[in-house]
C-alpha cells in the first residue's frame, strides 16, 4: 500500500481514519514465470544465478491468482505494525493492520469496500479530525463492532486490496533485486526455500526467500539491520479469497454518523 492524500474538502471520519490506514508501506515484491519448477531438492535453481532467479520470482509472485501477505514492519518511534491481508487479481480481500492496540479490519467484495476498526483505532481516527470527549464518545459507540463502507468518490484508499500495488515495490526499481547472491536453503512454513541476500548501503540486509519446488513463488521477504526492520511471509497462493458483504445491519454510512 502506499501513501495517498484525502481528497475534497470535507474530510469526514472515514477518510481521516482511511488516510491512518494507507500512510502503512507493506514492502513486497510481484510477473509470470511460465510455470517453471525450482530445481531439485539439494541443487535447487541449478546453473541459474541469483539475480535471475529473483527476476523468476518477482514474476511468478505477481501472476499468481491470489496471496497471503502476512508481517512486521518497525514504525517512526520505534513502533511495529503488523499487517495480514488475502489479497486476489480481482482486487477481493480480507485483511487486518493492528499497532499498538490499534486495529482496523478491511474488507472488498465486489467493488465495495469497507473497514471495521476498535475503540482505539476510531478514539485515535476522531483525535486526528479534532474531535474528543462526549461527542467522540458516542460516535464511536455507533461504530462499535460495525463496518463503514468506503463512499466511492472517496479516492483516500486508492491501492488497498489492490494485488498488483501490493506487489510492485520491488518490481517498479528492478535494482533493488540486482546484485543479490545465493545463500542457504531453509523451509519457510513447511515449504523448502533458497536465500537470495542482497547487502545495502547503511548496513541493511535483504533476504528473499523463493520456493524450490513448483512455481518459484516468494515465501518471504525480510529486511534487517536498517531503521525500518520489516519482515513479511507470501501464503496462501491460489487460495480462494473468503470476501463476502457484511450484513446491512452490520454496516454504517459514514454521512448519517452525526445524526
């Protein structure tokens, strides 16, 4: 996901609270293989460099139908935010961020969009918009255990439950997968996976660990040793992604909030 800026003049809680969610950086990599297989158990990738094998990956990862991305990336302050979104190429998705005690559900069936956040995550949302006490107090008792759905014209959430942003990090700057080299083989998960590890200015290592058997998917993807430590494992590929609408009872429009 990636920055985006509120749009209109009026900023009601919903895009406020949006703008909290979309200001998270999931650092993930996404292309299509051709169906190639790892190598073999014990040579895996064989006679194949490791930027090559990166460049597989990356492809393989962003044309697969769906994917779990589940981590942790360190914050400003020396905060972590975890993320776990299930994400399709019809841009379907459950997904949930939660820091500090903050946490907001997001949901996509269709072309609705929706999000579902704790006392805390709305307390903070209405904080940012100026509001406290009572008047704060009883709009987030309306929202409690309920979903607000995304008013369409509202441009805030541009790249949520969207596969192909959540994947383009490394795909846009093909440099940042160039000069990796080979390292052990571990298991990610229950799958076998070879390192692909690539040290950066400032001290900081990148490791991404690609399936050897079957299609070359990215299991996971870490960064270490730099101000931003993150970490985020790729599932679940394939998967049918479980994104229904929320009841109409369950749900909220944002602009009878105030009434």
């Amino acid at each position: 996901m990636g920055r985006s800026r509120l749009m209109g003049r009026t900023r009601t809680p919903v895009a406020v609270s949006l703008a909290l969610l979309t200001a998270v950086g999931v650092t993930a990599c996404g292309g299509d293989d051709g169906g190639d297989d790892g190598g073999t158990s014990g040579k895996p990738f064989k006679g194949q460099n490791a930027d090559s094998i990166a460049a597989k990956a990356v492809a393989a990862t962003k044309a697969a139908p769906s994917v779990r991305l589940s981590g942790t990336e360190r914050q400003q302050g020396g905060q972590s935010m975890k993320v776990d979104f299930h994400v399709d190429r019809n841009n379907a998705c459950t997904g949930t961020m939660t820091s500090q005690g903050v946490k907001a559900d997001v949901l996509r069936a269709g072309t609705d969009l929706y999000v579902k956040g704790n006392e805390d995550y709305w307390r903070k949302t209405f904080k940012a918009q100026g509001q406290s006490g009572p008047k704060a107090d009883k709009l987030i008792g309306k929202l409690k255990g309920r979903w607000v759905k995304v008013p369409t014209a509202d441009k805030s959430m541009q790249g949520v439950c969207d596969k192909d942003r959540f994947l383009a990090a490394m795909d846009r700057d093909k440099s940042e997968r160039e000069g990796m080299t080979k390292g052990a083989t571990t298991e990610i998960e229950g799958r076998e996976a070879l390192a692909l590890k690539k040290r950066q200015t400032g001290g900081e290592e990148v490791t991404m660990y690609v399936a050897t058997q079957g299609k070359p998917y990215i299991l996971k993807a870490e960064s270490t040793g730099g101000g931003k430590p993150s970490s985020t494992v790729f599932s679940d590929y394939g998967k049918k992604v479980d994104a229904r609408k929320p009841a109409a009872k369950d749900v909220v429009d944002p602009q009878k909030l105030s009434n």
